[in-house]
C-alpha cells in the first residue's frame, strides 16, 4: 500500500511539473538588476570560448569564458569556467559558443554559477546589451484603486520587465552606481 501512494504521489508531482513546463509556468523570480549586481560575486563581459558536457551536481555543461572587462570582482580573472545548463525545470542557463555575454556570477564550490539562472546572462552584440530588463512602469490608473494597501498594487517583488537593447555603457554605469551604493551605505539589498 505504502508503495502505491508514493508512486501515485511521485506521478502527480511529475504530471504538475510537466504541466507547468508545457504553459510556461516559470517557478523562477527574475532579480531586479541592483539585486544581481550587489548579489554577484563576479560581473563581467566576456566571450564563450568552449562549452564542454558535464555531469556535476545538477549542472550538464560548463563553459569556459575569456574575460574582456570586469565590473565587480577580481581585476586579475583572464578566465572563468562556469557551471551551467541547471537540471531544474525553470531555468535555462546554457551557454553557446563563440558569442559574448554580460554575466552575473556566484562562486560555486569549485567554478562560478550563474546568478538567477537564464536571468543572470544577457548576449552583447557590438556595444549593446540585448534583452536588458527595464521595469514597466504603470500608469497611474491601471489599478482600479490608488490606495497603496489594497492588494491589486504590484509590490517591488512582483514588477514586470521589458526587455530592451541597450548600450553597454549605460548598462555598465547602471551595474556600478548598483554596486556604489551598497559601499556607501553599507546595506545590503533585501527583497521585500
């Protein structure tokens, strides 16, 4: 009997998560950038030069990056191997090769992982950004109430992004005045 309720619990929870991958369902919060850029162990600008299969812990790939600029974290990294392609049903994280990417990373046992997963990854092509996250602004009536309290107002947690092309430059300025001011005023950002 045991047997049977696990099994049928192990089929409902595959059948919940298949269904959540076929609609689009995704589990996965996307960071604002000032919480990628002061969460980050490692920020950098740098062009995939190998992405080889793996098999650790719950990464099938890792990819191997020259540095071209660094924006937080070690000014001496000419290379950073990073573990990617996340076995988790939400996340997307493969690298491919010979493109240059703008990446989020954290440091992971034995390489750097990326930050938020697919979210913590956006291509550069020439001097822009692609797919940048710039948050939607609503207008003032979009809500049926103007009052802060009622539930129907989007809290900083549920903001909506658009994704936009933007200079590199913009984008690298926006990172560091992130990063500036936590070390001005010493507060690390936490979701509400």
């Amino acid at each position: 009997m045991k047997k049977l309720i696990l099994s049928l619990l192990i089929l409902i929870l595959f059948t919940i998560n298949l269904s959540a991958q076929i609609l689009g369902i995704s589990g996965s919060r996307v960071m604002p950038v000032n919480e990628l850029s002061v969460r980050a162990d490692v920020i950098v600008r740098a062009k995939v030069k190998k992405v080889e299969k793996a098999s650790y812990l719950d990464y099938t790939q890792l990819a191997s990056l020259q540095v071209t600029e660094i924006i937080k974290g070690d000014n001496r990294l000419k290379d950073v191997r990073v573990w990617s392609g996340t076995q988790n049903i939400n996340a997307n994280d493969t690298f491919n090769k010979d493109i240059e990417v703008l990446v989020f990373l954290v440091y992971e046992q034995t390489f750097y992982r990326l930050l938020n997963f697919q979210h913590g990854i956006f291509v550069v092509e020439g001097e822009a950004v692609r797919n940048w996250r710039v948050p939607i602004v609503l207008s003032p009536n979009a809500n049926s109430s103007n009052n802060p309290n009622t539930p129907n107002n989007s809290t900083d947690n549920e903001l909506e992004y658009t994704p936009i092309d933007k200079s590199y430059q913009e984008v690298r300025k926006e990172i560091e005045i992130a990063v500036r001011s936590i070390k001005t005023t010493g507060k690390e950002f936490l979701p509400k």
